[in-house]
C-alpha cells in the first residue's frame, strides 16, 4: 500500500477523474485499497483512468461512469447508475470542473455553465447520495474549490450571470458557491458521521485552462504550477486522515484548515445559496 490510510473495503467515487487532480486522486485512493468509481464525460476519456487503476490497485478495484455534468439529466443517471452497482459511500470527491468561458455558455437546463458544472452539479450529485454517505459513515464528502473564491462575491439577483458575466468572475463565483455549499452542508449534516470539507489545491498544472488565452495556457504549462499529484495531495487528506473528521466544513490550503474570505463565511449567504441552488436542481424533490 502506498503511503496513507489503509483504504481497503472503502468505496470512494470521484468525479472528473480523466486528468489532472481528479485523476490524481483517484489513483492514490486506489494504491490505498479502495474500491474507486471515476465519473467522466465520456467512456473513452474515461477508460485510460480506469486502466491505470485497475493496474495500480488490482483488478476488481474500479469502475466508470460516463456523464457529462453540465446536464442536470446527466448528474441523475449518474447517481442512479452509482446506487444499482454499489451498497455504500465512504467518499465522495467533487472536483469536475470547467473555466469560465467567453463567450458566456448555457446548458441544456439553461444554466451558465460554470456555475452550472462547478457548483450545481457537486450539489445535485450530494444530494442524490446523501443517504448512502450518511448509512456508510464516517464518511466524507471532499469539494475542490480554490483561492479564487476570495476575489468573489455573490449577486442572488444574477447568479446565472446574465446581466454581467465575465470569465474570471464566473469561475471565482463558482469557487466561492463551493466554499459556501460546504459550510452550509456541514452544518446539516452534524451528528451524522459524515465530515464534508473543501480545499484549494495549488495552482495546478491542468487541462481546466485549455480554453484560456495562450499566455494563461503557458502559465499553467511553466514549472511554476504544480503536478497534479501535488494538488491531489490535500483532497487524499482530506478523503481519509483520521484528524480531519473534527473539522468538519473546514477549507484547506496544503492539509490546513485555513480562514477562507468574508464572503464565504456569510452564513446567511450559505443558507441562501443552498435554496437557490435546490431550487435550481429541484434537489428537494430528488
């Protein structure tokens, strides 16, 4: 077993696991002994990642579910598909996501698709999984978010971004929801056994940025960022030490809990972002 808490008999499920930090972590769940069950927009981008499990962690140890979480249509299937293969949920790691696009993008929900992938889609999946977390505690729910959310703050009247959107605020807006989302998510789940946190990984080197400006493409390629295996450091952190279940709704820079910005710790804010966010996904009905 790699170095880490021994994961063996654990079902963990990791969503945008294809690359970067979700593959990352995925494979040091894996080497841990941990059953791991990777979501990926499609099976094809999705099989290498299984491939190199299954040969990290031994056969039997892995499986993909193909959907594209942009689709709240999608996020359902997936969650459904996860319930018929497997009895129980010790982690669950919401890392997919997306940069904010230009020119401002919509779903097929008719969602902005940044918040839409990187907030309302970790929120749905939670919510469709909530029970199995809770019947299979302690267990944790791990969200990525990241230092942007400190240049944020949220409108209620334009979520969706309509009348002002730009690249930047759409993404850090949605690292912010993050950081909300786990706050108010934690408290709700006090007494359950279930821990839920949030973490920024580091600048990373990624695929998130494909669509940016070549210069903000060669930042991320320069060996000024980090591998994805050192972003992925804090999320297996967070998935499995021990000392972590006493901080529960903590965000986390390099394993420590750190004061994220005012914004994200606005408790009313967090409240209201949750019945938004349920309104949007109809989460209350799922």
């Amino acid at each position: 077993m790699a170095n880490g808490v021994d994961m063996h008999g654990k079902v963990c499920l990791v969503t945008g696991a294809a690359s970067g930090i979700g593959r990352a972590a995925a494979l040091g769940l894996a080497e841990r002994g941990a059953t791991v069950v990777t979501i990926c927009r499609s099976e094809a981008r999705g099989a290498p990642v299984l491939e190199a499990i299954g040969q990290r962690g031994g056969s039997g140890r892995a499986a993909l579910l193909a959907a594209d979480l942009s689709s709240q249509r999608q996020v359902r299937a997936a969650a459904a598909a996860f319930r018929e293969r497997f009895d129980r949920l010790d982690v669950l790691v919401n890392n997919a996501g997306v940069a904010g696009a230009k020119p401002r993008q919509v779903t097929e929900d008719g969602l902005e698709r940044t918040f839409a992938v990187n907030h309302l889609a970790p929120f749905l999946l939670t919510a469709l999984l909530r029970d199995m977390l809770e019947a299979s505690a302690p267990a944790r729910v791990v969200t990525v978010s990241s230092a942007a959310h400190r240049y944020a703050a949220l409108d209620f009247d334009d979520l969706q971004g309509v009348r002002r959107y730009s690249p930047f605020g759409a993404y850090c807006r949605s690292k912010l929801a993050n950081v909300l989302f786990t706050r108010e998510l934690a408290r709700r789940l006090e007494g359950t056994g279930v821990t839920a946190t949030c973490m920024h990984p580091g600048v990373v080197a990624t695929a998130l940025f494909r669509d940016a400006p070549g210069w903000v493409r060669a930042f991320f390629a320069s060996p000024l960022v980090l591998t994805p295996e050192r972003g992925a450091d804090t999320v297996l952190h967070l998935a499995s030490a021990p000392e972590v279940a006493g901080l529960n709704g903590c965000y986390f820079v390099r394993r420590k809990p750190v004061r994220p910005s005012r914004a994200a710790r606005d408790d009313d804010a967090a409240r209201r972002l949750w019945a938004a966010s349920e309104a949007l996904t109809a989460a209350s009905e799922a």
